[in-house]
C-alpha cells in the first residue's frame, strides 16, 4: 500500500534511473552565478535555480519520480500525500501529467495560494489541524480505504533520488566550467532534498562539504543530529518559513546523513 521500507537506501545509480524518467517532463534548471554574493564570502557563489522548476519548486522532481514509478495496474487507486504546499503542488502536477488521481493531506493554515493552486492542479484537498491532529495517520487511513499509493514529503527512496538530480546536475554544469563543489547548502526540513543532494554530489565529489540550514526555533535537524536520535520540532506554527515546518526529520533521510 505504498508503506516505506526504511531499510531501503538509495544510491547514485537510483539518481540516474531518476534523470532518465524526469528527462524531457521537469526542467533542467540553470546554476546561476551571484557576483553580489561572490564579492561578500570571497568565493564563487552558484545558486540552483530550482524556482524555476515546474510548479516552483524541486518538489516536482521527487513526486515525478516516486509516481512514475508506480506499477501500470495499481495507478487507478492513485495517490495520496501530505504537504503543506510545494510537496501537494509537486504530487498534483505529477499525477495529472500522468493521469492519476491525487489526494493531499494539508494544514487547515497552509498558505491560501498553495491550496488554491493544489486545487487547479487537479488534486483534492483534505485539511487538517497541524497542532492536534496527525496528518500521516490520516493520509494512510486514506491509503488502506482506497488501495492507493502512499507519496510522503522526503522519508522515501524514490523521493529522495528524484531530488538527487540537482546534485549531479550541480556537478555537471560546474565541470562544464572547470570547477567542482566545495562547500553545499541546502535547507532542512524533512531532509529528503539534502540527502538526495549529498549523494548526488559525494557519488562524485566526495571532498564537498555539506551544510543544512533551518529557521530559527524550529530546529529539529540541529537537535537531532546532536542528540543522535530524531527529535521533534517544540512548535509548529509562528514562522513564515512554512515550507519547513516538518515535526521531525524523516528516519531515512536522519540516517543517511547522519552517517
């Protein structure tokens, strides 16, 4: 029913099965140089447009990838998922191009505009009270009533290689110009983006470093990788970074790199 085997751990040869689907469907977004930003670190900054990616987001890349994927015979149930906006975003766009249905977990207090563009895309909403109740327990009551796929944020292998194209297409088009990555930056949240990088990027760089960055108060990733053990976020409301908010880190992304 779409239930994660945490067991399982991508590799760079699941990042290239990745591209292969996503080849020609999400867009090859560009790495822009910042000469601003260059002159204030004193190093060459390079910015992954990913805004630019079909729906706004790197999101589109994971659930393109995850959806695909999913056996010809089982895409009628179709697919469920929880987000607060990019990641329902990314599961509508996916399933429509692919002609499946979506249904997206989400909080009564997600932004208007991600909602409303969830809706446009084809998917149905069904809201949720982020303080109280617990939207991964709704979303696989959905799942075992319905027979659908399961498509969570980032605690996925197929989720986590999808985001892991940005990683090699990080190395490629700094090769193009003679340079490798040293230092990454990646926000946090669930994970499955810095840890799809990570291995996009050290499959082939393995000197880069890597850092992951969160809003201020809700630092799970932080705790959790002091504490060695996954810890929640104290709060879940009171910033504008809502696209962040996760409660704690995904299990197989906090092993992945944590290791």
């Amino acid at each position: 029913m779409g239930i994660l085997d945490t067991a399982i751990r991508p590799s760079a040869a699941d990042i290239e099965a990745a591209a292969k689907r996503l080849a020609g469907v999400a867009v090859r977004t560009p790495l822009i140089n910042a000469p601003v930003l260059d002159e204030r670190v004193g190093a060459r900054v390079f910015l992954k447009a990913e805004t630019l990616q079909r729906t706004g987001s790197f999101k589109f890349r994971g659930a393109y990838n995850k959806i695909s994927s999913i056996p010809e015979d089982r895409r009628r149930a179709g697919v469920v998922a929880y987000s607060s906006g990019n990641h329902a975003q990314g599961v509508a766009a996916a399933a429509r191009l692919l002609g499946m249905r979506a249904t997206i977990v989400m909080p009564s207090d997600a932004p208007r505009l991600k909602r409303e563009r969830t809706v446009v895309l084809g998917a149905e909403i069904v809201l949720y009270d982020r303080n109280s109740e617990d939207r991964a327990a709704i979303a696989k009551k959905l799942v075992a009533e319905r027979g659908a796929t399961l498509v969570p944020p980032y605690d996925d292998p197929l989720i986590i290689a999808g985001q892991g194209t940005i990683g090699a297409e990080i190395v490629d088009d700094l090769a193009r110009l003679g340079l490798k990555p040293d230092i990454v930056v990646v926000g946090a949240s669930g994970g499955g983006l810095a840890a799809g990088i990570s291995l996009g990027v050290k499959a082939r760089v393995p000197s880069a470093r890597f850092y992951t960055v969160e809003p201020e108060g809700f630092d799970d990733t932080l705790r959790s990788f002091k504490s060695g053990r996954r810890e929640a976020n104290a709060r879940m409301s009171g910033t504008i970074c809502d696209a962040l908010m996760s409660n704690t880190p995904g299990e197989l992304r906090f092993r992945f790199c944590a290791n």
